[in-house]
C-alpha cells in the first residue's frame, strides 16, 4: 500500500518538475517557491540525489548579494502568479541579483536542513563544500539583518515570508492597517480555487500593502523596520532557523570549517526563546510583535513547532502534547475526525477550508512527528503518521484538507504534500 504511495508521490514530483527546478503545483503556484523546493530535495533525496541537489543549487540562483534567499525565483515561461516581478521591481535593491527575477522577502530557511539530509544521504562531504558559502550568507543576513539588537531571535516582515500567510497570528496586526485607499491589483489565484478557500480580499490587500512599502523603501531594512506595522519574532520561521543553525553547524564540522558562529547564534535563540515566547499560563509558545512590543496570544499550530527543533524543555513539552491531545483544540472529537488543524478549533478564527486557519497541512504533521519523536513521544507519532498517511490515501496530494471531513482543498498535486509522503513512509531518518 505505501510503495504504491511512493510511487504516487514520485508522479507529482516528475509532473511539476521544470527541469532544475520544481513548481509547488500546476497552476496555482508556477514558479521555485524557497520552503518548497527544500521539502521538495528532502524527498527527492531518497531516490535521486543528483536531482536533489539541483534542487537546492537552483534556490541559491536566487541568492541576493546580503546573502537572502528570496521566497519566490520566477519562471520567466510563465507570467500567470500575481504578485509577478514587475510588483516587486528588486532592482530596486542594489542587493538584487541583476539577471534573476525574485521576490523582495523571503521563507523560513528549511534549505540548511535539505541540504544536510542530503551530505548525510550520500555520505560524502562534495556538496556540503559546495554549498556551504553560500548557506552561511543566507544565516548570517537572518542573524545580523533581521535581528539587528542580536536579540536572538529573527523578526519577519510580511506574513508571506512565514509560509502562513493569512494565520489567525497576523490578523490582530493586519486588522490594524488601515488603508486610505485599497491598493489596485488582480488576483490569478482565487480564480484557480474557489475563492474561501484562499485568503480573502481583505487580506490580500494589507499582503500588498506590506509588499509596495518594503518595495518603496527598496527593501532597506532599517526603513522597513522603523516604518512597517508588521516586525513579528515568529514562533515557527525561529524553530526551523534553530533546526538551520544546528545543520549548519554539522555541515561546518564535516569540512573543517568553524562551528562556533551557529552554536552562539542556537545559544541566543534558546534563552531568548524561552524567556520571551514561552507563556507559562497558556503553555504555549506565542509570537512577538517586535513593533508593538506585545505577545501575539494565538493558539495555533505555530505554538507546538518548538518541539521540532528542541527548543521545548520536557516539561514544557508534556503541556505542548496535552494541547494536541485535547479533542476542544487540536485532537480528534465529533465534528472533527482528521488532524492535525493548523489553528485550535477554540480559536474563534478556526475556519476547515481556510487555508492556514483551521485545514491540516502535510508539512506541518511532517515537523510535529519529527518533534514527537525527538521528545519520545513515539505512539503519538505513529498513529499522526498513519493519519496523515491515510488521509492522502483518501484524499490524493492536496494542499491542505479539511480536518472535519477529511476532503483535499486548494490545489491538488501539490508538491510538498508528495515529497514529504515519500519521507514518511521511507522513515529512515538519515
Ligand atoms: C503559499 O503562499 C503563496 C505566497 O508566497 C501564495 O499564497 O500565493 C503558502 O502556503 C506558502 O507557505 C507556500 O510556500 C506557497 C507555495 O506553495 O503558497
């Protein structure tokens, strides 16, 4: 039964495949996504290493001269995704590439951790030297750019660059915004999927509204960060840098290069983390609103990622897993039989079909079995993997599902859905 989802799961990789490179879907997302391409190499590095790393060398394309990864390199065969690359216009930035078309932000750096599945894969240290450079810039502009007081913890511009775009986390800051007049722009994506199953329009217009005022301050990050309502330390884009930092340190170790820089960036991030995200009354980990100075009290998914990375202690971790298993958030109960739902179904913003507010997204059960794992949890883990499994089984490689009936949603082939089936039924952790 799992071979022949592996084999499934290798079809939607070769169907979206652009030769270097691979679309997250058919349509609805034409062009190299960051996040994606690296869940993307960490299923193709079961089967095929070479295309794996071509995966990878074809992100660092994209790299600007600060050392960002951009969360969108654009196909130029294709011009159907707005917001296309006239709306960012990066040459703005003299950090722009000059002859690759981009976005202007970028994604939660699962490429590190990509990378080192592969050099652990193929047991050779080739390709961690090749790359190393480059992943090392990528860091060290998250470090230094984004957490400009040394803080420890990264802040993120736009609620894109969190992979969780209308998350029930952004809308507090978002509500906020209020806008003189509703910036002009066509959406291409609400016509490839029915329209409340995406953002709304409401939502999309403080996305654009974010997007021109870091495009009008040509990307400067000081200007965006004194100017910008929306400087947020996101409790997930912080895990997976966490989780980054400790790859790259293994990837430094393996060519003789020097670890200290990741381990005092991990030692910062832990303290801050804790001292700063974790709510000890709620038992959750929550964002800050580095601008407004104030926790972002959201109980969402975001909230159990630390486990992930290890970032949790033992005992925050037993109340992390007393939340999943509690049937009024994110456990199964009568009206929900699927799991697990991005946002706690207490949430007054739950919505099952609305897209980061409530649906179960594969690579989100794919970090809460890693985490699970990691902590010991090993019977919680198994019977989300069997879920997960199961529910693609029902429901095909969907975007997203819908935690009460178990329907796919969004669109359908969707590459990191397959990728990271095929890592869960391989389950062999490198
Ligand atoms: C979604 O985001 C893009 C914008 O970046 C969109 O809605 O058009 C998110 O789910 C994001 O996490 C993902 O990387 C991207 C492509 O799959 O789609």
């Amino acid at each position: 039964m799992n071979r022949l989802l592996v084999d499934r799961a290798r079809r939607v990789l070769a169907a979206n495949d652009l030769g270097t490179s691979t679309k997250p879907s058919p349509a609805l997302y034409p062009h190299q996504w960051n996040w994606d391409s690296a869940f993307i190499a960490i299923g193709l590095a079961h089967y095929d290493l070479e295309r794996a790393k071509a995966e990878i060398r074809s992100l660092l394309v994209g790299q600007w001269r600060n050392g960002m990864i951009p969360h969108i390199i654009f196909n130029s065969d294709t011009s159907a995704y707005f917001p296309d690359p006239h709306s960012w216009q990066i040459a703005r930035s003299s950090d722009a590439p000059a002859s690759i078309l981009t976005s202007g932000i970028t994604q939660p750096p699962m490429i590190t951790i990509a990378v080192r599945d592969i050099v652990r894969r193929e047991n050779r240290a080739d390709f961690a030297r090749e790359v190393f450079r480059a992943l090392l810039a990528y860091h060290r502009w998250f470090h230094h750019d984004r957490d400009p007081r040394g803080e420890g913890l990264v802040s993120i511009i736009h609620p894109w660059e969190s992979g969780m775009d209308n998350s029930p986390r952004w809308l507090e800051i978002l509500d906020q915004i209020k806008l003189e007049k509703r910036p002009t722009y066509k959406r291409e994506d609400n016509t490839l999927v029915p329209p409340d199953e995406r953002p709304t329009d409401a939502d999309y217009d403080r996305f654009i509204f974010l997007m021109d005022l870091a495009r009008n301050l040509n990307y400067n990050r000081a200007e965006i960060f004194a100017n910008s309502p929306f400087v947020v330390q996101d409790v997930l884009l912080n895990s997976i840098l966490f989780c980054a930092d400790d790859a790259l340190r293994e990837l430094a170790a393996l060519i003789g290069e020097p670890t200290e820089e990741p381990e005092q960036w991990m030692h910062k991030t832990r303290l801050t983390f804790q001292s700063r995200l974790w709510n000890d009354a709620d038992a959750l980990f929550y964002d800050f609103d580095r601008r407004g100075e104030r926790t972002i009290h959201e109980n969402t998914i975001a909230a159990l990622i630390p486990l992930y990375a290890g970032l949790a202690t033992k005992g925050q971790a037993d109340r992390l897993v007393k939340h999943m298993t509690s049937p009024e958030e994110y456990a199964p109960d009568t009206a929900t039989a699927f799991r697990v739902p991005t946002a706690s179904k207490s949430s007054k913003y739950f919505a099952p079909r609305g897209y980061w507010r409530g649906p179960i997204w594969i690579n989100m059960n794919w970090f809460l079995i890693r985490g699970l794992e990691r902590y010991g949890y090993t019977e919680l883990a198994e019977e989300i993997r069997a879920d997960t499994l199961a529910l693609i089984e029902r429901s095909g490689f969907h975007e997203y599902f819908n935690p009460q009936t178990g329907e796919g949603d969004g669109t359908d082939t969707f590459s990191w859905s397959a990728a990271l089936v095929i890592d869960l039924v391989e389950d062999d952790t490198p």
